[in-house]
C-alpha cells in the first residue's frame, strides 16, 4: 500500500446537497479523509443544460485534482446524470457517480418490476435512471418525475412542513398510481425527506437512498483499486475533512453543521471558473 491509499476522495456537487453523500461517506468510510466541493455559485444544476453541466463538472474535477485526491465521487444525480463521461475523461482517476448504485439496489429489491424515481428536471430529461436501471433488468418498468420545488424547500429548512407534504402528494400521486413499489430518491436533497415521504407513502413502498447506496460502492470501487485507507485516522490529523465553495461559505458551513456528524468551522472559497 503506497500513501496514495490515504489520498482523500473528492467528492462534488451543485451545492449543499452533496453532503447527504460525504455524510454517508463519513459515517460508513470513517477511515477515508474527503475534500469537498460545492458549486454554491453556480447552483442549481437541476435547471441547466447538459454542456453546462459538462464544463461545470469538469473545471471541478481540474480543481479537485490540484488537492491530489485518489477517486472522484460525483455526490450530484444531475452531474451524474449529464458528465459522468465527462468526468471520467478529465479526472484520470477511479470515479463514481450516484446512479448506478441507487439503480442496482433498487433493481435487486423490487418485487413488482416498479420502479419510481423522482429527481430534478435535468436528471428526468436525461433518461439516465431509466438507462441504467433498464440495462440492469430490462423487464422493470421505470416511472420517473421530476420534482423542482422539492429543492428550494429542503434548502429553506422545511422538511417537516403541511406546504412540503402537500407537495411532495402532488408530484407522487402519479408515480403511486402506476404500482410502483420501490421509490429511488434521485436527488441529493431527497434523503433529508425521507421521513416526510416514508410517512406520506406508507411502509409498503421501498424508500432507496442513493446517497447510501453509493458510500457502499465506494468501498467496493477503493478495495478493488487497492485504494482504501488502511491506517486508522490520527488524532493530530487537524483536517481529514476539507470544504470549498464558489460562494456563499458561511451559509454553506451553517447547513453542513446541521447535517454532518462533525463541525464544520469553515469552507474556502474558490475561484471555479479560473479552473
Ligand atoms: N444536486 C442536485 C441533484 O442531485 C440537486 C440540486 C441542483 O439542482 O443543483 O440533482
């Protein structure tokens, strides 16, 4: 094992949402240092077209590589969606994104060959759910719908709020009526959700949490690389977790401590476009 074993991993989003990723990460991978980049500038990604998320994905991936990071985990379904490719060409370096393992797991545990996904408009239109559950099990039949307000209300703190269930019904209704009987939470933000939707839909829906999924297909991808850190972390190692941002570091620092088990003292800005 060489010290690149204990290289971080870079992980990027759009913004905040990325963290329900590093969280997950953090919590099954403690071994493993993260730097973290969230695009708090160009946000959201939901909305934009695919070249952008292109060139967005990779001047990230050119800055992440100056951190000399070991693998690359797009924390973003629709960065993953529109640039794994892109990333992959760019970054040199083992890369994962959060689809395939949200798709693998929901393809292995549903009875009913149902699947609904719900995610940002961009992920839907791209059809990169459907692809990649469908060339798993080609028999399973895919429901997706894209769900834009669910953003802005997980941002603004209500995830347990009337105006957020009323929302999330209108957009299930659809998905529920045609039988689904799995449920991918194709979004970043939708893991913070998942009590709203489990009470809303019941016990009987499988709820998949791609966020998890894909901590747990990262641990698979280190070892097969011979990549994991093998050396348990230092009490003296002052940063095994680092954070940057486009913009807006204060207020992405007040999120990450509301949903990360460690605190967040700070996050660096960084110049993305100069990437
Ligand atoms: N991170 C995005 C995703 O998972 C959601 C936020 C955005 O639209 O940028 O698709």
């Amino acid at each position: 094992m060489s010290s690149l074993n204990e290289a971080p991993i870079g992980v990027f989003d759009s913004g905040l949402g990325g963290l329900t990723v590093a969280r997950e990460i953090m919590r099954n991978l403690p071994r493993e240092k993260i730097v973290y980049f969230g695009d708090t500038a160009r946000v959201p990604y939901g909305s934009k077209s695919r070249q952008t998320v292109e060139r967005y994905s990779r001047q990230i991936v050119r800055f992440l590589k100056t951190q000399e990071i070991k693998a690359i985990v797009i924390a973003c379904n629709t960065a993953t969606a529109f640039a794994i490719d892109a990333v992959r060409e760019e970054a040199d370096l083992p890369v994962i994104g959060v689809i395939e393992p949200g798709a693998r797991v929901a393809c292995a545990e549903t009875g009913n060959g149902r699947i609904g996904v719900i995610a940002t408009r961009a992920t839907v239109g791209s059809g990169a759910y459907t692809e990649a559950l469908r060339s798993l099990r080609p028999d399973v039949r895919v429901i997706e719908k894209a769900c834009p307000l669910l953003v802005p209300l997980v941002e603004e703190g209500l995830l347990h709020d009337p105006v957020t269930d009323e929302i999330i019904m209108r957009y299930l209704d659809e998905v529920l009526e045609n039988g689904v009987d799995t449920l991918i939470l194709g979004c970043t933000h939708y893991p913070l959700l998942r009590s709203a939707i489990r009470k809303l839909v019941g016990d009987s829906i499988r709820l998949v949490n791609p966020a998890y999924e894909t901590a747990r297909s990262l641990a698979e991808l280190l070892e097969e690389k011979q990549l994991e850190c093998t050396v348990p972390r230092s009490a003296d190692d002052p940063s095994p977790y680092r954070f940057f941002v486009s913009d807006q570091a204060e207020r992405f620092a007040e999120f990450a401590n509301m949903i990360l088990p460690i605190d967040v003292s700070m996050a660096r800005l960084v110049r993305i476009e100069d990437y």
